[in-house]
C-alpha cells in the first residue's frame, strides 16, 4: 500500500493516467490525494472527475482556484470562458453530483502525522491545527444553504492580511485566498497578487510565501502544494514539497509518495 499525491491536473485526464501507469498505481490498496485543481484548462474535466469520483474512499483533494470558479460558474456567479473548457462538464447529466461532491471538499487535509497538504501553501503565520480549523468553517460554508453567497463574495484581493477578528465574508475571502491563490507575499503578513513569475524573475519586493519562516509549523511536517507552475517542483525547502510541474503547460505532470518520500514524473504529450 502506498499514498501518493499528485500535482494539479487540470483536465488532464491521459495524462493523469499515464502518471498512475507510471507508478504503478493499485485503485485496491494505494490512494491518491490531489492538491486541487481538478478540472480547468485542459480539455477532459469531465473524464477527470468521473475517475477520480469512482475511485471513492481511495482518493481524496482540497480545492483549487479552478475548482472554485467552476462552482461559480455553474451558479452563474462568474461567466465561463472559453479557456476553462468546462462545456462538456456542464453539459453533464451528472454535473449535479460532481458540484455537490466538490462542494464537500476541504481547503486543507492531512495525511498520517505530519504531511499538510494544501493547493496554493501556507499562510506563514499559520498552524497545521488553525489551517484545519479554518478550512472547516469554509468546508461548512460551501456546504450550507446559503454556499452560493459565499461564492458570489469570495472574489477580490482585499483583505490582504490575516487577522483573528476578521469576520463574514472578507474572513471567508482571505481564507480562499491564502489556501487556493497564495505565491508572493509584500512581508511577512501582506498577501500580493500581482506576480505569478518564478522567484528569479519577481520584483526585489515579493518574497514568496515559503521562504517566510512559520514559526507555527513543526519541523517534521512536511507541506505538500501545487497552484505555481513556474516553481517547476522546486522551492529550496526540502519541508515544502512543490507539485505543479506545468503539465497544462506542455511541461510534466508529477505526483509524491509519501512513504518513500520521492517525486515521479511524466512529460507532456499530445
């Protein structure tokens, strides 16, 4: 038996399969944990879902950004473009089952004692414990009778700093935020949007979120992240495991065993 987390898909669904081929993956005894976004990009969103939803008690994710606009977009918060290549899944007999089953997921999951795993990191001055806990109440809101309200709130950039009094839906927003579309930080506590680039090519001012010391996060776990596909798998911190290799991209798509604690790559294909 071995757990395995894989990197974003993104509608990747051969590629997806020749990754699982690669590993030898067993759907009887491994399981498999993706860090988010699931659909978005490439062109087989509803192949995707429709394996990963039948896989059942062996597979388990945390949201994504794209995750996320998909909800929108089926409540017709936000328009569909052309780009997301979600018209097949929409068009879905089942698409109710797979926004129901989307909207059950968590921002943030554990695996064993001490793998955190998360779409875009951790906040830096965030806990294991608190990261839980605050999924949980966007988990129960995305779950509640009024989950399109959050939805139709949690776009914008703005509040860009953590506080434990932050409430209603700027406390729901920061929450998405930091979880699904975290890369750069202006300082220790200030969020920043405003670059997706690789460290190297990022203005002297940002800093990215990884490289800011969490005093709150024990040494001996390790945080499993996708969402930076210009990171390539490489963040200098042997603790921060980077898993968006920019397969939609035309780059690899890549996925970690967490026993052996070793990453395993597939190359794009057409």
């Amino acid at each position: 038996m071995a757990d395995y987390v894989v990197g974003d898909i993104q509608g990747c669904f051969d590629g997806l399969q020749r990754l699982l081929q690669h590993i030898h993956f067993d759907p009887t005894s491994d399981t498999l944990t993706a860090v988010g976004d699931l659909v978005g990009r490439g062109p087989q969103s509803l192949q995707t879902l429709d394996y990963l939803i039948n896989l059942g008690e062996r597979f388990q994710t945390v949201l994504g950004n794209h995750d996320l606009h998909l909800l929108a977009v089926y409540c017709g918060i936000r328009k569909k473009k052309a780009s997301d290549k979600f018209d097949a899944l929409l068009a879905s007999p089942n698409i109710k089952r797979y926004i129901s089953w989307l909207r059950a997921k968590p921002l943030a999951l554990t695996l064993g004692d001490n793998v955190l795993v998360t779409h875009a990191g951790l906040y830096p001055s965030w806990s294991t414990a608190q990261a839980l806990a605050l999924s949980t109440e966007c988990q129960l809101a995305l779950q509640s009778a009024d989950w399109k309200t959050l939805l139709s709130h949690m776009y914008g950039d703005e509040p860009s700093r953590w506080q434990a009094d932050l409430a209603g839906n700027d406390r729901l927003r920061f929450i998405i935020n930091a979880f699904t579309r975290m890369r750069y930080m202006q300082d220790a506590e200030t969020l920043d949007f405003s670059c997706k680039e690789a460290p190297a090519l990022a203005p002297s001012s940002l800093t990215p979120w990884f490289k800011i010391s969490n005093k709150q996060l024990h040494p001996d776990t390790k945080l499993v992240f996708g969402h930076w596909a210009t990171l390539a798998g490489y963040t200098s911190n042997p603790q921060m495991i980077a898993l968006d290799t920019g397969y939609i991209w035309g780059q690899q798509m890549t996925c970690w065993q967490r026993q052996n604690q070793c990453k395993y790559t597939i190359d794009y294909q057409e």
